[in-house]
C-alpha cells in the first residue's frame, strides 16, 4: 500500500465521525460491549492502543462487530504492526514516525495514521507521500495555536490532533481547516468500563458525536 493510498483509506476512516475513541482496554472480556456502545453512540472508529497485555485479543472481539472500524494504536516496531493486522486491525496509528515502521505497515497493507509534532516531521512524511498525519501530543505541543500555524504554509497535510483532548478544547481543534477528527479517551472512562456502565458511554459517544 503506497503513502497516498494508505492516507487516502484514513481520511475515508476519520471523515465518519468527529471523535476516535483512545482506548486502553485491560480485559478482554469487556471489548465487545464497550465497542458497541461506542458504535451505537455514534462512534465507529476506535483506536485500541497496544499498551496492555489484552490489546490485540480486544482488537480481535472488536473487529467483529458490526458497524465498528477498529484499528491499533501504539504502533512502535514491524513487529507491533504483524500482530495488528493479524488480529484483525483495519488501520494503525503511531505517536512517531520511523522508516522501519512505515515500510512495515506498507508491507502488511495496513493504512497507518503516522505521528508528527513539529513542522519537520510533518514536511518529512508530506516528503514520502502521507498527507493525513496524528498530531501529537497534541496539548503538549502548543494546541490549536500550534496546529494552525502548522496548516498556514502546509495546508495539504490534515491532522488527527491526539492528547489531551477534552470535550472542552475538542471544538477549537475540529474548528480548523486542517483538523478532520480528534483522538479522545474521555468517551470511555475507566470507571465506566469497569463497571460496564455500557448507556453511560453510549451517552458520552453521542455527546462526542455531536462535536464536529
């Protein structure tokens, strides 16, 4: 899969809803109920990050629920990138960008979501063909101020700003030009989950939902 083609899948990808669901699940048990209340919320796209013993088998489960498109986050090697895709993963997501890793997901077909924080790095993947970029971390790298003057001479490359996001700085990103959706964690509290208050986040998928 070329950098064009795996920017174009991700565009298509983060155009169906405003927010993507940042997701650290550490059972496995609870991926499908909470990925279809988020799904049911308005909320297709979740990004599973790979930071806890359970990520892929919850990549797994929620791959097969219907109208959910599941992708992994917390991409770092080729190896991260095998064992998404074969877990079912329809697209991945970096806090960086490495050569390793990119030939990586070209090699398995998997569109990649790549990370950039400063004008260089995004200059350096708008250099290899990808167009539609994670800007992270996001709140940390200076926020929408930062962004917008990031789209001002580069206004080719859009972002998926990751990190610190909230329901009450979310609208100042989705308001940019560059901005097509926000990476958010707030949609899926850890209290909910581990109570499976599954209408909670149904709740607070529709309130995201209603962002962009």
């Amino acid at each position: 899969m070329t950098p064009p083609d795996t920017s174009r899948r991700i565009r298509e990808f983060c155009a169906l809803a405003p927010i993507v669901p940042v997701l650290a699940v550490k059972d496995a048990a609870q991926a499908r109920p909470l990925a279809e209340a988020l799904v049911a919320g308005g909320l297709p796209v979740l990004e599973v990050t790979l930071r806890t013993p359970a990520a892929l088998e919850v990549i797994a489960q929620m791959a097969r629920v219907p109208g959910g498109v599941v992708g992994a986050g917390t991409l770092l090697t080729p190896r991260d990138v095998v064992a998404a895709k074969d877990a079912g993963a329809r697209f991945g997501v970096s806090p960086g960008a490495t050569d390793r890793l990119l030939d990586a997901c070209a090699q398995a077909e998997l569109p990649l979501l790549p990370g950039a924080a400063t004008a260089s790095e995004v200059m350096a993947l708008y250099e290899r063909g990808y167009d539609t970029l994670k800007f992270f971390p996001a709140e940390a790298s200076g926020g929408p101020p930062a962004l917008k003057a990031i789209g001002a001479p580069i206004p080719q490359v859009k972002f998926c700003p990751t990190g610190g996001i909230s329901p009450r700085n979310a609208p100042a990103y989705l308001a940019l030009p560059n901005v097509i959706c926000a990476g958010g964690s707030w949609v899926a509290p850890a209290e909910a989950v581990d109570t499976s208050d599954w209408p909670r986040i149904t709740e607070l998928a529709r309130a995201a939902a209603t962002l962009g």
